[in-house]
C-alpha cells in the first residue's frame, strides 16, 4: 500500500482536545500541588476504569444524563459505557471492596465522557478530568469542616489570588421551604430554581417557578429571605429568628455554626467564606452543607470548586449507610484563572540546560557534560547534530531554555566549559566543578 | 423508587480493574521517578484524548489489531473508538500541530484500550496504561543512544535490582537475511519467526518457518548465527567478518557500535547492556535499533521495557519525513518486580501523623495542632469522632500510621501534647514547638 492512500485527515474527534506540553507543564504543576494538598490531609489515591457495566453506570444521573452515556458497540450490543463522573464508580468500589477501612478518605483525578454536543469555546468538552476528594463514612460535620479546609488550602497552595469560599446547607433551605408553606416535594424545584439565579435572573426564574405552581406572594417572600446579607454570625442571628419552627431548619443553622467556629480554630480567614443562601446546587442527591468556590477577581470565570455532602448516594448499590461529603477541584477552570492572573509561563519546554555539539569530534565531550549535569538532577537537553552553533541557540531561543552550554576545542583545552545564560545575554569560561555549583545556585527553586 | 430497586451487582467490566489505594500509592511513586527521569532527559508532557475517529485510528495495527479497537455506539453507527496505543494519536498529533518545533522529545503516560479477550491472571487487561518517550524528527543515533542512557536511567532510578539491556539493529537483521540468500519480502517472517523463540523453543520457530518456506540449510546456517555470544566488541568483530557483503548490515553493526561507545562514554556500565541476535521485536514499523530490558533476578516477568527506531510510521498521516525512535516504560510489570523483591510496602495510607480526639471538648485543640501540622507539611488525618481512644488508635494501626498525637485536658493545661510512635511503642510528652522539631527529625526522608 503506498503512502499516498494512507493519508487521512488529522483531527481531534469533535469535543475532545490534545493537551500539548504548554498546557501539560501548567497542568502537571497543578496536579502536584493538589496532590500534595489531598495528602497532607490524609486523602489517598483511587483510580476506576473508563468503562464500566452500563447496569452500573444508568439510573442514577436521571433519564438526561443516562442519555449523555457513551456506549460501546460491544457482540452485538450495548452492554459497557464510559463513565460519566468520578462519584458512581466509588460507589461501585464501596460495596465491591467492602473490606475499606472507614473512614476513607479518597482522591481521584481521571477522565470522564459525555456524550454531549459540545461547545468548546464555552468551554464544554465530550472529555474532560474531573478532580475529587471525598471522605466515606463520617456524619460528623467535622468532615465537612475538613473538606472545606482542604479547600481553602488548595486555593492558597495554587495562589489563585483572592478568592470566595460559599457555602450553605440543605437543611436551611428545607427550612425556608417549611417557613414559605411549601410542601416536600417542591423542594427539588426550589433548589433548581435558586441554582438557576446566576444564569436566567430572578425574573426567569420567577417565571419558571411561577409555572410549577409558586405564587407571587411565596416567591417575595423566599427572595427577601435569600438576601439576608451580612458577616456569617448576623445571618445565622436573623435564619434563627425566621426559622424557629423549622427543626430542619434550626438543624441546619447549628451545623454552619460548629463549622465555621472551627473553621476559624484552624485559622481559616473568616474574608474567604461567606454564607450564600442563593447557593442551592443543582443536583438531586446533596443533603447536608454545599459550597461553591470563585475568583475575587475573575467572578466570570464561575465556580472553581463544588461540592457538599451526599448521604444516601454512595451507599445505594449495596445493604449498607455510607454518608460521605467531599468537592471537586476544577482544574480546567482554574488554570484558565491562573492564565488570566499571568501567573503562568507558556512553555514548550522544561529544560534548564541544552548542551550543544561544536562538531563532530566534539560529540563525546558534549556527551560527558550532559551525563554528569543529568546526574546532578539538571533538567538537561543534548543538541542532536554538529550544525552550526547558531541553529542550536536559536532552539535553546524558540524553547525557552536558559542555559547553553558550548564546548569547543579551546575550552577543552582548558578543561572548561562556556556557558551562556540567555535570559540576560551573559556568557563566562568556567571549570566543571564551579559549573555544577554556579548552576546549582542559579536554577535553585 | 425504594432503594431495593437500586441494587445492582457492583462489579468491573470484564478485563478492567480497580486501583485501590495500596497500589495507588505504588504507582504514584514510580511514576513520579520515572517523569523525573523524562525531564532531566529533556522530554516534555503530551496527552492526546481516549477517543479517535475511527479513520485516525484503523489501518494501522493490522487487520487482527483493527478488530481490537473498541468502537462507540453513536448516532447510529461507528465513527469514533478508544485509542489503541500511544504512537497512533502522536503520529496525527505531529501531522495536526505543524507548528511543534523538532526535535519533538515526548512522554506520554495514558490508559489504551483493547477489545481483547482478557486473560486478568496473566495480567492481560482491556484497559491497560502506556508510558512512552520518543523522539521526533531525528534521524542520528544519538538520540537512540540517548533512549537507551533514558531506559538505564529509569531503571536504576526505580531501584528494581540488577537489570539487562538488550539491543539489536534491524539492519543487522537485514544483513543476516541477505547473507543467507533470502528475499526481502522474507524479513518479517523471519523477525515474527525469531521474535517467538522465548514463546515456542527453537523447534516451534523451525517448524512455523519451515512452513513459510525456509530450508533446514538455511535454518541451520540462521541458527547459528544468531548464536554468536561474547562481549559486544567480539559480537560485532565476528558478525563483521560473517556480514561482509551487506551493506545494510554493515552500517547496522557501525551504528551499534557507535552507540556502544557513546554509552560508555556516557558512564552507563557495559554490564547492562547487551548485543542479542535472538531479539527481533514483532511490530513490522522498526527500521532501525531495537531494544528490550528485563529484570536479571526475575527474567520470568519478561520485558520491561520496550523500543527502537521507526522512521516511517509518524510521518505516514503527513507528506512530511519524520523519524523517530522511542520506548515502552512497561509500569505494569515493572510494579510486580518490585512488589516480589519486597521493596514495596503495601500502604493503604500515606498518613504521617493521627491526631486523635479525646473527647468533646478537645476537638478544638485537636484540629489546632493538626491544622499546624499540615502547615508545616506534615500528612496529616485528624479522627473524626470522640470515640474511645482505643478505637482511634485501632485505626491508626490498621492505616499503618506511625506516629499518633493525644491531646487530652492534662496535656493542654501542660501545653503540651502526648506523641506515640507505633513503629516502637514509645511515648513522650512533648511541647508544640518541640514536637515540630523531633518530627521533622523523624520524618525526613
């Protein structure tokens, strides 16, 4: 078969995306970081398949999401899919592995598919990472707190800027549907609407609200108790006066209060968290607290993390009680903020030193070099062929690379070495031993 | 719907596995060594999607490997599938991303997918990791030189025992077939035929290449060949000798031996590396060096490692010529030799540090000095409930948690806190600015 008949079109399949090394060098950095946050507060990693059984995977995002599964043509039939988020398959390993030690505490940074139409421009992907921590079996809010804490400890670590940590509990706004006159099963309704607040305005949702049976005099009610504003200890004062016959309610108002009380032990800045009871989360399975993260500075850029605690979700494939609370880390999104804020260099590269070839007899001396940089830990590039010097630096220019090192007849004379440090256009002779040392200083983090 | 109706039997899609936290904590190790190892060696980062067009990914691995990608059911027919390997999405990432500068030195660690038969006991899965660096757009074995300095890296790195690297040209291949009078549409058979003599024995690779026509003379005259042994100096002073009238197999024997001697410039030690005949890689693309590893004290595990030079496969979705050489890093069976020289502890935790709670008036103080741990570094797991501290301290045990922290009303009043290191059974009272020291102290890795 000859060449021409095996050209094809190269192209990404519409919605998924390569990530190249400039966006891979930020992402690693990132990862890291998180990784070091999670363990630090005790998380240990999990990683679960992309496919999964489609008995396992349907029935729980609702009948649109089982319709974004992607399912594999498999004998004949659909009989495996992808996994659609990071929350089912630890279910699934829950009752699988049910000698875990509990509480476990888990993170897991994969992939998952939708099969969705896709808008990339807004950012929508068919494949995308999600980032989570959960903590499985603990009622205690104590674990809220934590989670809530290593949120805050993320963000820093990151050093995203400012940023709003907003939080809220299911229980308040079963509270406030009590106190409203509403009955249980609205409650879903209010929580998708007050969701809805960012996006279609209060008229859009008053209109859709309207529709499912809420009349005016309800609706003025609930958005004059949702703009209840103030530091978190005045608005838990007015929720307790507003919702004394709510047990829900009252409920609800205790826990925030334990947490932020020991927020504040763990020296968390009270600036960085804010009680939001417009934040309500969309999904069905949340019941206790919720919490939504954002920039200070880039508020456009939406939520960076999100979470809150689900009770009954992960024990739901088998026989036992799993209460489990935990948050997703948006890393798409806050790379975009990192971007933004300029906080991160494009690079192609991460080598520190290339070490060029003068020619051909050379080679072996060069060799010698990058060996023993290689062997001090240096981030070190050998250039491949004895061309002219000035092709080589102008890689060392298109990557970024601050270092090169020329090793001529003259200086092997000598027993040293040239090196130019390109950031500031400087070059020095200088002997191995004060090589390793002068870059051991310069290129320390 | 009750909860009954959920029930579903959690299980993994047939050929995929879990990775539960203990072997996590493993893999996360080695792959931050080997990505150290990438880096200094100059490699960068690539990720390239789970999903393909079909038309990217067909066409390439045969007909028996187009049968093994798995295809999505989608809008009726097949037009997207899983990717198959890490060398396929690079090709048409080369193609697509013209603007990449050469030399292209990648790493890539990914999950692909095979709709294979699994057979999990011999530890062949349906979703299995990759980890490949190549180097694009170099046509001097230098840079495979520098692949194999890379794979002596990685292992040494990896700390996996005493290990052999063994190295082939297919060119010397070329050599042997034209010295023993075959065709040239005979070479494949013959690399297939030499590739299995681990698998079926000399007699099973007589018997399959007597039947695609090879004479007992000219097995014979094969056989004995390959059998030339010695160091590689002697190895290629006698196939000199045996391959004088090829000059394909000439220049394969001169490019070895040049990366002999780099290497050894390069204080890679001569014992790791070894000329083998017998090794001839299956995959059709090779068109230059070819090289495998493997553990010396358990060679029954097989390769390691995995690679060589194909200069024809990355350009073939292009018009443009792009060479390249790379390797396998085989994660997979690299984890088992390490696990069965016992040099992997099996962790379900990377927990440091317990801090324990007394009871419920201690909490506070509690999530104090656990709060000062974690700023300081420290892994650190606060428990969760005042339960009896016996309890906690079963936890910690069952974790593998070395040291744990009791803080009860007569420590405090003290200022101080009770350190117990479990790895000895001893306890101390310490003050928190002393705890912080000796821990450091003790820590350290």
């Amino acid at each position: 078969m000859g060449k021409g008949n095996m050209k094809i079109d190269a192209r990404n399949f519409k919605g998924t995306r390569d990530y190249l090394p400039n966006e891979m060098i930020l992402r690693n950095q990132m990862i890291e970081k998180i990784r070091r946050s999670f363990e630090v507060f005790g998380f240990v990693p999990l990683e679960t398949p992309a496919l999964e059984y489609l008995d396992v995977l349907t029935g729980k995002y609702g009948e649109e999401g089982d319709k974004l599964i992607y399912r594999l043509n498999y004998k004949g039939g659909s009989v495996a899919g992808m996994k659609y988020d990071l929350t089912v398959p630890l279910a699934r390993v829950m009752t699988q592995h049910n000698d875990i030690v509990l509480p476990f505490k888990r993170y897991q940074i994969q992939p998952v598919w939708r099969a969705d139409r896709p808008q990339v421009r807004q950012g929508r992907f068919r494949e995308f990472y999600q980032c989570d921590a959960d903590i499985v079996g603990v009622k205690s809010v104590l674990a809220d707190t934590e989670i809530i804490a290593l949120i805050h400890n993320i963000l820093s670590q990151l050093e995203i800027g400012q940023f709003l940590i907003r939080i809220n509990h299911r229980k308040i706004l079963s509270g406030i549907r009590e106190s409203l006159g509403l009955k249980e099963a609205m409650e879903i309704d209010l929580c998708r609407g007050i969701d809805k607040l960012d996006k279609i305005g209060i008229d859009g949702v008053k209109e859709e609200l309207g529709r499912l049976g809420f009349t005016d005099p309800v609706m003025d009610n609930l958005f004059q108790l949702l703009s209840l504003e103030g530091s978190h200890t005045e608005v838990f004062k007015q929720l307790k006066d507003t919702l004394t016959k709510s047990e829900t309610g009252l409920q609800g108002i205790d826990e925030l209060k334990n947490i932020f009380e020991s927020l504040e032990i763990m020296n968390i800045p009270m600036e960085a968290l804010k009680i939001d009871l417009h934040l309500a989360r969309g999904l069905d399975y949340y019941t206790g607290t919720i919490y939504e993260s954002s920039s200070i500075d880039l508020p456009h850029i939406g939520s960076l993390t999100g979470g809150g605690r689900y009770d009954r979700l992960i024990g739901s494939f088998g026989s036992k009680d799993l209460p489990a609370v935990g948050t997703t880390i948006g890393l798409d999104r806050i790379a975009t903020v990192l971007t933004q804020l300029g906080k991160m260099a494009d690079k192609n590269s991460v080598t520190q030193i290339l070490v060029t070839i003068f020619d051909e007899t050379m080679i072996h001396q060069s060799m010698k070099i990058a060996s023993s940089l290689r062997k001090h830990g240096f981030k070190t590039e050998l250039y491949y062929e004895p061309v002219k010097l000035k092709k080589q630096f102008s890689y060392a220019d298109k990557q970024k690379i601050p270092f090169v090192i020329v090793l001529g007849p003259d200086e092997t004379a000598k027993g040293q070495v040239t090196l130019k440090d390109l950031t500031v256009g400087k070059q020095q002779q200088l002997d191995s031993g004060t090589l390793i040392s002068y870059l051991e200083d310069r290129l320390s983090e």
